[in-house]
C-alpha cells in the first residue's frame, strides 16, 4: 500500500495526477488534516478505459495516525461501474482522513490509472456561496449532447454536498436550466471548464442562481456552443431535487 501524506488541505486543489494501481500494488491512501469544519471534496477521473477504481474516505476516528479497521467501520465510498469518475463530497468536522483509491479487480485488466483530485471548501451553509462550492468537475452525471429536453431527479446532503452533470451544445443551440422541487435550499452554477483541467479556475462560471430558501433556481440563455458542467450544491440541509434542461434552437 503506498501511503502519502498531504498535510493540512486547504480550497487550493491538490492534484495527483497519473498516478497507477497495480496487482501488487492495488490502494493508494492520501492522508490529510482539515483544521476547522469544512467541505471534503474528492474526484477521481480519467481512470484508464478498460478498468476501474474506486475511492472511500475515512476518518481518524481513534486518532492513531493510522488507518485500521476501527476507522473503516464508518465511511463514505464512490464505486461506480468501469472507468466512469468518482466523486465523494462530506460536510464535516476538523479532523484527520485518509482517501484511499482502490483498483476494483473484477473490473481491472492490470494497471490502473488515474487522477486525483482533492479540496477543502468552506462548509455548506456559509457566504459567499462561491466558498463552499467544490471547485472539482467530475462527471457523476454524463448528459452529453443535449438533443432534447431532460429532467433528472437527485438529492444532496451534508455526505453528498454536490452534483455535477456534464452536459455540451451544439452549434445554434441554447438552453435554459431549472432547479426545483426543494425541501431546503439549494443552488446551482454553470462552468466551462476553458483549460479542461476539471477544476473550476478564475473565471470559468459562467452563470450561477443562489435564490434563498425552497425558492426554486434558473440559469436561463446560454447559447455558446461547447462543453459545460452543472453544479448543483446543498445550501442547508437534505433535500431532493429535480433538474431541467430545457433545450432550445437558437434563431440564426
Ligand atoms: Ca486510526
Ligand atoms: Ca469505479
Ligand atoms: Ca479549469
Ligand atoms: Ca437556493
């Protein structure tokens, strides 16, 4: 097992990229501190095509420095099928965790590899709300070309503070995104991911709607063609919700 330290975790992303699991060598673990309550943000993506990995977060919970079965009694993990990305997203208290990326061999012809992103935001429920957003682009949730309208449902909570579909338009086409059905506050944002780095940089969101409450959310006109993701972040509290993709031709 390689083992890496990565000290206090901050907002700035640490990057971790290209990094291999192998059959003798299948989890890799990522130690890191937060010092005050915040927004654990993971990502995995770019996983090799043909394989897959997947990736838990534990904490310290007897304060050993050590990651033992006492800490693997509780846990968040991310484990989707083939080589689609990972996401973990945990409002929590200060304190020591360790992510670990784990080959899934079943579903791994050999090595495995992979890059690894990690953050550490402002909890849910502080201002700005730019501060708590995880800056990390993993596509949870692939839309592609948007063809038609689309409403998908999805709920988060302070072990799954964001969703992030990705989502493109064509040439002359628009679309307008709506957020509703809330039982407690939610928002949404857009980003174009300019450099394709899958972290949200200075000046990559490009619209956002923060409406306090149950009020539902709109982000509505963006007809630039390319490729986009969509954020949608719990404010307070659990809550379910819908999103739609209003697609739409834009006249010439
Ligand atoms: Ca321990
Ligand atoms: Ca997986
Ligand atoms: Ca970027
Ligand atoms: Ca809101």
């Amino acid at each position: 097992m390689a083992l890496l330290n990565l000290g206090t975790l901050g907002s700035i992303p640490v990057v971790k990229n290209n990094s291999d699991l192998t059959t003798s060598d299948p989890t890799d673990v990522f130690q890191f501190q937060i010092s005050s309550g915040k927004n654990i943000n993971l990502s995995l993506t770019d996983i090799s095509a043909g394989d897959n990995a997947d990736i838990r977060l534990f904490r310290d919970a007897n304060n050993n420095g050590v990651l033992d079965s006492f800490d693997r009694n509780v846990g968040l993990v991310s484990n989707r099928g083939s080589n689609q990305d990972e996401a973990i997203n945990f409002k929590t208290s200060s304190g020591t965790f360790f992510a670990e990326v784990s080959r899934f061999a079943p579903g791994s012809s050999g090595d495995v590899s992979y890059n690894l992103a990690l953050s550490a935001t402002e909890p849910s429920g502080t201002l700005p709300i730019s501060a708590s957003s995880s800056n990390l682009l993993p596509k949870e949730f692939v839309l592609g070309h948007l063809s038609g309208n689309i409403t998908r449902t999805g709920n988060v909570n302070n072990q799954n503070t964001t969703d992030v579909y990705s989502f493109s338009l064509g040439f002359r086409e628009g679309v307008d995104i709506r957020l509703d059905g809330l039982s407690s506050d939610a928002d949404i944002r857009v980003i174009r991911d300019s450099n394709n780095n899958r972290i949200v940089d200075a000046g990559e969101v490009i619209a956002s709607s923060n409406n306090a409450g149950i009020t539902s959310e709109l982000i509505s006109n963006i007809t630039v063609r390319g490729d986009y993701f969509l954020q949608v972040t719990e404010f307070t509290g659990n809550t379910n919700y819908n999103v739609t993709f209003n697609q739409f031709s834009v006249p010439t």
